[in-house]
C-alpha cells in the first residue's frame, strides 16, 4: 500500500496550514520536500510523526510504521559514549550480540569506530551529525524522516555527511521523507522533489530523478536543467 497524505486540513488560529492538501510518499525512495520558510514543511514533519492532530483528512498506509529521525541537531545522549547513544535505542529490540553487529557495522560505514567509546563533548559537529545518522539508521524504522539535518554547515563538512548518510541509505534504501530549504541538496539525494507553495500549501511540483544518485553531479547539465526548473516553481 502506498503511503498517501489525502484531503488534509490543519490550521492554527485563524492561520490554515494545509487545506485540502494531497501527496503520495514514495516507498523506499528519498522524498525530498521544499517550500519557502512557514509554509507548512516541518508541521507535515509533525503530523507524519503523530507529534501534531490535523482538523481533518488521513494518513493512509503510515498505520504501525515505526519511525526515526534525523534533525539539525544531533541530539545525542551527552553523558553517553557513541556506542551507548546507538545502543541505547537498541536496547529493547535486539540482544547483546545482534546490538553489538549492529552497531559496528554502522559505525564503520560513517568512519567513526575509532570513536565508538568518546563523549559527544569530545567530538567535532560534524561527527556528532554522524553519530545522529547512524543511530537513526541503526533503528529498524520503516521510515526515516529528515529536518533540515545539514542546513548552516560549510559546504565541504556537508559534503563528508552526505556521503555518510547515502553509504547507509544505499545498504537499506529505507523510506526516506527530507526537508529542506536547500535545491543541492534534494537534487544530489531526492528521488522525488516536491515543492510546497506558500501556505494553505499545496505541492506545485514534482519531479522524478532517474539518475542514481552515486552519479549526481551538480554541475552537469541534466541537473542544472532541473535546479532551473526548481529555482522557477518557486
């Protein structure tokens, strides 16, 4: 079954969110969403998550879909080693044995075994972003929603998560739902783009990418067809 968002209202106050908004997510893709500041992103974020009631309309195929998440923020456990931040969600769901596979392995794919015993205090920004995704991938959610996890990071530390987070999604190619503000950043991850309008919002595009995104350059044509096309639906 599809995951559809259908016929949705939310309002706060006087102030109408979403009216009568539609969107199909699609499975086991990077759905990536756009739209300018307040139109509604992280709200759509919230409902999908049940961390906010809407007025009326439903959410069809999300029923007892477990979920993780990925935010700006790392959000680590700061009185906890990496290891332990990882393990810590872990706990209640696999043995000793299995936690501990589990979480080698994806402490290897984003380059951070080394550090498997250090204190988030002890880490750069950028490894502790890291940690955050590999613990959100380390969690066996049907789907991972992403909240601007690389916004106000220098190009190149961005580069480095980027390429962390494509590492784990191209081993599982889980159900992906990523805000963003950035047009770089869904065309080098989104299979499906779609941009909100101001609000009530509705989407006033989407677009497909069939190119794997281990072969996405943003300075080849094809892209920057597309980053034109976006710029323009704004």
């Amino acid at each position: 079954m599809p995951l559809q968002i259908r016929n949705l209202y939310k309002s706060f106050s006087t102030l109408k969110i979403f009216k009568n908004f539609n969107m199909t997510i699609h499975k086991n893709k990077i759905n990536c969403i756009l739209g300018p500041s307040g139109c509604g992103k992280t709200t759509l974020l919230n409902i999908i998550a049940g961390l906010e009631s809407i007025d009326s309309g439903a959410l069809v195929g999300f029923e007892n879909k477990s979920l993780s998440f990925i935010f700006q923020e790392p959000r680590l456990l700061e009185w906890m080693t990496v290891w332990d931040n990882i393990d810590f969600v872990l706990k209640d769901i696999f043995p000793k044995q299995k936690r501990q596979y589990i979480i080698t392995n994806y402490l290897k794919t984003v380059d951070l075994l080394e550090f498997k015993n250090y204190y988030p205090k002890e880490l750069s920004g950028g490894m502790k972003q890291r940690v955050s995704i590999a613990r959100a991938f380390a969690y066996p959610s049907d789907i991972l929603i992403m909240d601007e996890p690389f916004k106000g990071l220098d190009n190149k530390l961005k580069n480095t998560l980027i390429k962390s987070f494509l590492r784990l999604w191209l081993d599982d190619k889980r159900t992906i739902i990523f805000v963003t503000h950035d047009i770089d950043e869904s065309l080098l991850l989104g299979d499906d783009i779609f941009i909100l309008s101001k609000n009530p919002a509705h989407i006033k595009k989407h677009i497909t990418i069939d190119i794997a995104q281990k072969n996405r350059n943003i300075e080849k044509e094809s892209l920057i067809s597309i980053k034109n096309i976006l710029i323009n639906s704004f």
